[in-house]
C-alpha cells in the first residue's frame, strides 16, 4: 500500500466514525453527488470509489463540489496544518485567513511572502489544490456566511463587508458554493444562533467560534485575565474583554466560553470589513484550531508529562491579538514580576498611548526615552525594537516562517534566544519552540526529576517535537510552589 493509499483509508476511517476531531483538517468530496462534507457528517457515508479528499473547500470548489447544506462544513475549527507547518503553503493560509488577499491583492500576499505571484499560483495549486484567488473566493464565501449569520445588514452590505467587488460576483460566488441564494443561506447559517446590530457607531456581533476538542480554554482565560493592563483589558476565569485596533477601525470585545466547548466573541466593530481579520485573531488568541487529541497522545508518551496532560487535557498556547502589542509587553515585562509588568504597562497605556489603546511603535519611537523608566540599556532595547518595526528591519508578519521570524530580532540589540522564541510562540502559534532557558521552566523540571539545565533539557526535549510548546506550557503550569519560612 502507498503512502497515498494509506492516507485514503485513514480518512475514509474517519468519514466512516463521524469523527469530530477531523472537522477542519480535510474534506471529504463526494462526487455522486456534487457535494463536500465535514468528515463527521451525519449522512450516510458514501462508497469510496465516490470520494476524493481535499486539504481546503477551495481545492473542493475548483472540482466542481459544493458545500453540504445540513453539515456546514465551514462552519468548523481551521485546520491544525498551517501552524504545524511552515512551508509556503500553510504561511500563505495564515495571511488569507487574516484577510491580506482582500486588503492587498494577491501581489501584496505575494509581496509579503517572498514570491511572485506566479510561483506562489504554482505552489498553492499543486499543495492545496487551488490558487491564492480560489483560496480567497473560498475565504470571501465563508466571510459572507459569517455576515449573513451574525448580521441583519443588508445582502449588498454583507457583499462588499466581506471582499467582493459586485453584488453579481457574489451571488455568483454564494450560488457556485452552497447552491443556494444569499437570504437562502442567512437561514440555513443561522444554526450558530448568531446576533447581529448596527448602531450610529457602528456594528454589534455575536458568533461562536468552535474549538477541536479537547479544549482547555479556562487555562487561556486565566493567562489572559492574569497578564490584563488596567484600562485596557479585564478578565477572569471564562470571560476577558479589550478594546483593539483592527485594519479599518478600532473595536470593542467580549469573549465568553460557552457550554459547548468553543468560544462567544461579542464585538462593536468601526467597520464591518474588520469581521473576518477579527474572527482569524481570536482563534489565534485561544489557539481552537490545534489538534489537542494528537498533541496530547504525543505528549503523554513521555511518562514525566503524563500526569501533566492528564491534569490539564486540550492546553491551547495563548496568542496574540496584536502582535505589535505582543512585543513591547514582552520586552517591557521581561525580569519582573507579572504584577509589576501590569502597572508599568497601564502607566505607560495612559502617558503613551491614545484613544485608550496600547502605545505604537510610533510612540515607543517618539516618546519612549521620555516615558520608559529603568536601565538606559534596556529602555535603549525596547526604542530600539520601535524603530526596527517602523523601518522594516523587524516584521511581525504570520506569514513569516520561524526561523527568519526570530532571527530577525536577536539581530536586534538587547534581544536574545528567549524573547525570539516567546514571540513566535505568541505571534505565530509556533508550536515547537522550547524556551529551555527559562528559569520556570527549569524549575519545574527539576521538581520533575528532568534535565534542570538549559542544555540537557533541550537535548531532552527532542523527543516532544513537534509540539515542544505544548510541552513547556505543561512545564510552565507546574511550576512549583515556594514556602517562605518566618
């Protein structure tokens, strides 16, 4: 049996359990019928001489296939590949599902990745079945049923919201992909029980977002509410609310767990257009589209981590809503405590920054030496960094792949191995990064009974590839308590 043919039977396996845990990770085709499908579809399970597998609904469009009205196959957690990878294919995913194509164009997509747009065609076609225009029509459609099922706008508004040029291309784009109307399809989306409101300053939304189970979304939460600046962030232990700056305005958040392991995002939008970079950043933040079942198993295999896994099943890397916003809390925080880090961070949110929002590399440029306090090294770092950001020498771009992502800040002075890794954990969702030299962690090993240095934890931590993060976090959570005596 080949390569191929194994991973046929595996997925057909999969189509045939209904399992859950595959939604997002493939589509199963079904050309009797012209449809594609989430593989836990509760239809019958047709032959495999009638299926074919597709990596995205978009290679699943261009055969010809439509999205299955009673499953919703988009209405699913991503898949877990574009973070596990970091080919060209799963980097050009990342900026698509932000929505670069629909502010940029594919020659800006292209621009940011490396390529011209010719050979980045050549490449996502022949890895992901389609090119970077399908993967944005398929990106639009599920924009547009975002809209259609959170919002009482207007179909023509919903249109142009999500990135279509004319009201015919996407009629044309909703009818090729559902076959079914726009008003036809706010029906059927509506499943989600999602709400929608505009008012003089905007729009208010509503709308679940699923998480591949099992979900540890609490730990998130409580990172989140743990690390809040006052005056910008609060939280708890299932709930956190902000306010952010997204490409055509500022917003508002709340963001709930609900009962049904997935995420509530309620927002206030500027712009409507700001839909669907909002709804890719929150699954970033909460990490819902890794696939816990596999790093779990994986993890479980070494018998120090296994107590830890069990105790903590689904842990999920906290992201990063901005990821300019990522850098300078974590240069500013570095060697203080987290209570500490949160008032200077608050101080510097009020003298600094403006509308209420966190500082721009723009003010850490401007105002920095003026308003940072501490050693002239480190304020000299953190300006540093602003004016890296601002001239191009730093890019805190998803599309990036790792390796150049955190080489080009220990380039930068005052900026070392552990700061690089931290921000592509956060920044990227990088799921193999072992921060080996952090004192926590080294700590948690040694009560742990693993290598307690620096290097033979890291030689240690081969055998938790790929998913060494996950594996940290484990260490991280467990740090041990200190009794002070007296």
């Amino acid at each position: 049996m080949t390569g191929t043919d194994e991973l046929f039977e595996q997925r057909y396996r999969a189509l045939q359990s209904r399992d859950p845990r595959f939604d997002g990770q493939f589509i199963a085709g079904v050309h009797s019928t012209g449809i594609y499908c989430r593989p836990s579809c509760p239809a019958m399970t047709p032959q495999p001489r009638n299926v074919r597998f597709y990596r995205t609904a978009a290679a699943a469009h261009e055969a010809g296939l439509r999205a299955c009205k009673r499953c919703q196959p988009d209405a699913v957690p991503g898949s877990p590949d574009w973070n596990l990878a970091d080919d060209l294919a799963s980097r050009a995913m990342r900026l698509i599902g932000d929505g670069v194509v629909e502010r940029e164009g594919v020659p800006g997509l292209a621009a940011r990745l490396g390529y011209t747009p010719r050979h980045l065609t050549r490449v996502l076609t022949a890895e992901l079945g389609a090119g970077p225009l399908a993967l944005a029509r398929a990106h639009r459609a599920h924009s547009a049923r975002t809209l259609l099922a959170a919002t009482d706008l207007p179909v023509a508004d919903v249109a142009f919201a999500s990135g279509f040029s004319s009201i015919r291309q996407f009629n044309d784009t909703i009818l090729a992909v559902y076959e079914t109307t726009p008003t036809q399809l706010r029906t059927l989306a509506r499943r989600d029980r999602t709400r929608t409101a505009p008012t003089a300053e905007g729009t208010t939304l509503s709308l679940r977002l699923p998480a591949r189970p099992p979900f540890d979304g609490r730990g998130v939460m409580r990172y989140l509410a743990d690390h809040a600046i006052a005056g910008l962030e609060s939280g708890g232990d299932d709930w956190f609310e902000r306010t952010l700056r997204l490409p055509h305005g500022a917003a508002g958040i709340r963001l709930d767990l609900d009962g049904a392991g997935g995420v509530l995002c309620s927002a206030r939008l500027e712009s409507i257009a700001d839909v669907a970079p909002l709804v890719a950043r929150v699954r970033r933040l909460f990490d819902l589209d890794a696939d816990s079942v596999a790093i779990d198993e994986a993890l479980s295999a070494d018998a120090t981590l296994a107590p830890l896994v069990a105790a903590a099943p689904g842990i999920r890397i906290p992201g990063a809503l901005d990821p300019e916003e990522a850098l300078f809390r974590t240069l500013v925080g570095q060697q203080i405590s987290i209570a500490a880090a949160r008032t200077v961070l608050g101080t510097l949110t009020r003298e600094l920054g403006s509308d209420g929002q966190f500082p721009t590399a723009l003010q850490f440029a401007e105002r920095g030496r003026e308003v940072l306090r501490g050693p002239a090294t480190r304020v000299a770092t953190i300006v540093g960094a602003a004016e890296a950001v601002l001239d191009g020498r730093l890019r805190l771009d998803v599309g990036m792949p790792a390796a150049e992502f955190t080489a080009q800040f220990t380039a930068l002075p005052g900026i070392g191995p552990w700061t690089a890794g931290y921000l592509a954990m956060r920044v990227l969702g990088n799921p193999d990064t072992l921060l080996s030299t952090d004192l926590v962690m080294l700590q948690s090993a040694a009560a742990l009974g693993l290598p307690a240095t620096a290097k033979s934890l890291a030689e240690h931590g081969r055998r938790w590839a790929p998913w060494r993060s996950y594996a940290g976090l484990h260490l991280w959570r467990a740090r041990p308590v200190v009794t002070i005596k007296g």
